[in-house]
C-alpha cells in the first residue's frame, strides 16, 4: 500500500472501518452461496442499515460497482483486506483465560489468518500450562518475554474487574500497540497504544432500553 493511500484510509472514521469489517463478513458468505455480485441494498438489508450509508462506506475507500451489476464480491473483499489486514500479519494475545477467554479463542480459531491468536496468560496455576485450540496459557509473570518473543501487538483483557489497571499497565510495559478491553473497568493508556473498550453490561443494558422504549409503547397504544 502506497504512503498516500495509508494517509488517507488512516483518516477513515471509526465507525466505517468496523461497518468495512462487518461488510466482509456478510460478503464471504455471499461468496461461498457461489454469489458473484451484490448491490448496496442487499449489504445494507443484512446489516439492517441504509443503502445510502453503504455507498458513502465504499466511496470513501474508492470502490464502486456498476449500476447493473452492482459490486464485485471478490474484489470488494479483496479491497477491504487490504485496507484491515496487514501483509505480515498481526498476533494477539488474551489475558485472562476464564470462560470469556477461552471462549474467544475457540470462536477465533480460523476465521482469519492475518490476525492469530498465539498466546494466552493467567495467574491460576491450574491453568497455566493448558492448550486451547493449540494456544498455550502462560503464566501473567512472563509476560513481557512472551509477548516479545511472539511478536505480539494486541492484547485482550479478560480478566476479574480488580486486575484490569494492573493488566493494561502489563501490557503495556510488553510493548503491546493494541488493547482490546472486556471488562467494566475503563483503563488509561499512552496516546500510541491504540484501546477499545467493550462493557456487555453497557451494552445489553442500551439494547433493553429499546425493548422497554417499545414496550412502553405498545402499553399505550393498548390502552387507547
């Protein structure tokens, strides 16, 4: 990718480069029904936004089918890797191998081969030690030597809400470029560590604040 193009899809809002991201997604398994071709209605219906949001995605990437053909599959896909995915490829480390970790590392396991999961880390003796899906769990201690030998960039955490400042500050000290957070705690990092933080409780509590908008409605209209 030229200088240029990696200025200009480094600008690209936050929003866009998860909704690329969800695009390719629903795009492999149109590719694998033998699909060749889509329009921007059929993207937009399954990921249940407008059309009009996903012209102005791929407009913004420089990419545009044809008014009777609509996209090309393949090569859409083929853009948006090049755009998300780096050539050598990323590796990604989870800390905290609970339920929550080792589930993601078995949902992730295959699903993209430029992004891997090598590495996994605990303080539960009882755990450290054990493969899952062929990824080791380490002991949290060795760290920082694991993450440098494995050439890891990323780190989820997965830990108990009380070790999460702890293991940020860990990874961080590794070296990691990349923080993926799960737990309710919010974390602070350097300005070149890039963090996302994801709270399930933040989360389902806004999608039940719908239901409860729409039952309050439908009660109203019951009652007329």
């Amino acid at each position: 990718m030229s200088k240029n193009a990696r200025d200009t899809f480094k600008q690209l809002p936050h929003k866009t480069i998860e909704r690329l991201s969800q695009y390719r997604r629903a795009l492999l398994i149109c590719l694998n029904n033998n699909k060749e071709h889509i329009f921007s209605h059929e993207i937009a219906k399954i990921q249940h936004i407008t059309p009009v949001q996903v012209r102005r995605d791929l407009m913004l990437i420089g990419y545009s089918g044809t008014l009777r053909r609509g996209y090309n599959i393949r090569e859409l896909i083929d853009v948006i890797a090049e755009i998300i995915d780096s050539d050598q490829g990323i590796n990604v480390a989870i800390v905290g191998m609970g339920n929550l970790g080792r589930a993601m590392i078995n949902y992730f396991s295959g699903k993209r081969h430029k992004l891997s999961i090598v590495a996994g880390f605990d303080t539960n003796p009882d755990k450290i030690g054990q493969l899952v899906k062929g990824v080791t769990c380490y002991d949290a201690l060795n760290m920082k030597e694991v993450i440098q030998n494995e050439n890891i960039e990323i780190g989820i955490i997965t830990v108990p809400v009380i070790q999460t400042t702890a293991t940020a500050k860990q990874l961080v000290d590794a070296g990691i470029k990349g923080i993926l957070n799960y737990t309710p705690k919010p974390v602070e990092v350097p300005e070149n560590v890039y963090l996302e933080e994801y709270d399930m409780i933040t989360t389902l509590e806004k999608v039940a604040f719908y239901v409860k908008m729409e039952n309050e409605l439908k009660d109203e209209l019951a009652k007329k």
